[in-house]
C-alpha cells in the first residue's frame, strides 16, 4: 500500500510540475 501512496505523489508531483507534455511522455518519463 505504501508503494502505491508513493508512486500516487511522484505521478501527482509530475503532473502538476508538467502540465503540457503528452500523457504518454509522462508515462515513458516515469517508467525511466
């Protein structure tokens, strides 16, 4: 359960700081 809060925050974070990329730049990002 605690890695899904954590993961939940980063892709929060990540989508809050870079609102304008494309959702699967995002995804490619975080898979990194």
């Amino acid at each position: 359960m605690k890695d899904d809060i954590d993961e939940l925050k980063v892709l929060m974070d990540f989508i809050i700081n870079y609102p304008f990329l494309p959702y699967t730049d995002k995804n490619v990002a975080l898979c990194i």
